[in-house]
C-alpha cells in the first residue's frame, strides 16, 4: 500500500491588513504616554502625530509583528510618529523601492524618523548610494540630511561596499559643508566621519578633506572639518586601522628584510 500523505497542519489565515493596522495602532496608542509625548521637545524630535511611545517599546512591538511589507506600507501612511517608526523595523528591504524610499524621505519630520529609517533599512537596500547623491541636492532639512544619515549608515554597516563607492561621496560632503543648518552639519559630520574609520585609504582621503574643511571659510564646515581631524587623528581610532591592515603573507617580512 502506498504511503499516506502526511497531513499538513493549517495555519491560521491571516487577518485582513485593515485589521492588522488597527491592532498595531491600538497597541501603540495604549503604550503612549504624555510624559514621552513631552519628552520628544528635549531631544529635538518635533512630530505632528505622536503617542509618546519609547523606541525599546517600539522595537518590542516590531520583533512580534516580524517582517510584514504591507503593514509597514500602511502603518507608514497612517502618519503617527511611532507608527513609522514600527514601520521602518517591520518593513522587508528587499521589497523596499526607490520610489518608496523617496516618498519615505519626503515625510520626514524630524532626526529620528529620519535616521532610523536610514540606519534600519534604507541601509539595506542596493538603491542606497543612488540616494545619497540625488536626496544630497535636496533642500528640505530632513531630505538633505537623509543623504548623509544615509550615507554614514552604510558605510558603518556595508562591509561589502567598495572604498571608491565613498571616494565618490566625498566631494558630495564638501559640497553640503556650508549648509548651516543643525540637522544638516551634524549629518554630514557623522557621514564624514564614519567613512573616515572604515580602512587606512578612506581614512587618508577622510582627513586630508576635513583638513580642508578645517580651514574653510564657513563656520559649519569648519566646525564638521574640526571635528572629523579631531577623531580621526584619535589614537583608538588610529590603533583601529592599524589593526584592519592586511597581514602580509608569510615570508614577505623576510623578503622585506633582505631587500632593506
């Protein structure tokens, strides 16, 4: 007799996504609190929308929802605060488009939004340098600071990305040094900065630009030229290069030696 089939156990459908947005809601509604929603103001975070929900909460409520494409689709265009940011952890970056992602940055209200967004998943997407050249000729505060949270979170997480990938950025940061405004100079500082650590050749080029920068006639570049000369000459993150220099290989040192 032929072997029966083995049974699979069904899961359970799943409910409409109407359903799944309201529940989400409710639950970040009920996890707010006025004494978050007032704490936003401290931390320079101005949001139309918010519950006053802390990100631990957040990021809770995100790792029990999984990745979900569509509720992060509709959780982002409910407008609240913390909804976009659940939806920025829920959201699959393999679905994440270009288009998307330009509608994404076009709301951003504030640096949080804005660099979770960029930190959690625009970072992941194989249309993030294309981002940071076109959102770096941006006006808006948040879409012109997008380019360079962007930016510095992939260079602080793409081990894969090529150093001429970030030579080709860097005259993008020199461009956007002069921008005065706070979001903006700090931005670029980070993205300057990030790139500066990841090897000895983008450290070179990192530093001989915030030498420049550091001498320039503009306050803001100045200050982010000051800054970057003053971690990257840093000794934990000069050991730290010293440390990510190949190895040579094994009898190069002796071949070195005799040629001396």
């Amino acid at each position: 007799m032929p072997a029966k089939a083995k049974t699979r156990a069904a899961r359970p459908a799943r409910r409409s996504l109407q359903t799944e947005l309201q529940s989400a809601l409710r639950l970040l509604e009920c996890q707010g609190s006025k004494k978050n929603r007032d704490g936003l103001a401290r931390y320079g975070i101005v949001a139309s929308k918010p519950f006053g929900v802390s990100m631990a909460s957040v990021q809770r409520l995100a790792k029990r929802i999984g990745r979900d494409h569509e509720l992060a689709v509709a959780l982002w265009n409910t407008g609240y605060y913390e909804a976009r940011l659940l939806a920025v952890f829920v959201a699959d970056p393999a679905r994440v488009t270009s288009a998307l992602m330009d509608r994404w940055c076009k709301d951003f209200e504030n640096w949080a939004d804005c660099d979770t967004a960029c930190f959690q998943l625009f970072d992941r997407t194989p249309h993030a340098f294309a981002k940071v050249a076109q959102w770096s000729r941006r006006r808006p505060e948040f879409e012109r600071r997008a380019a360079f949270a962007l930016l510095a979170s992939v260079a602080l997480h793409d081990k894969q990305a090529t150093s001429a990938a970030f030579l080709r950025c860097l005259p993008l940061i020199e461009a956007a040094a002069g921008d005065e405004r706070n979001f903006v100079k700090k931005a670029v500082s980070w993205a300057l900065r990030a790139i500066g650590r990841r090897n000895p050749e983008l450290h070179a080029a990192a530093l001989s630009l915030a030498r420049r920068l550091a001498s320039a006639a503009e306050p803001s570049a100045r200050w982010i030229g000051r800054a970057a000369v003053k971690e990257l000459t840093s000794p934990p993150v000069l050991r730290g290069l010293a440390g990510s220099r190949p190895r040579p290989a094994p009898g190069a040192r002796a071949r070195q030696a005799r040629r001396a």
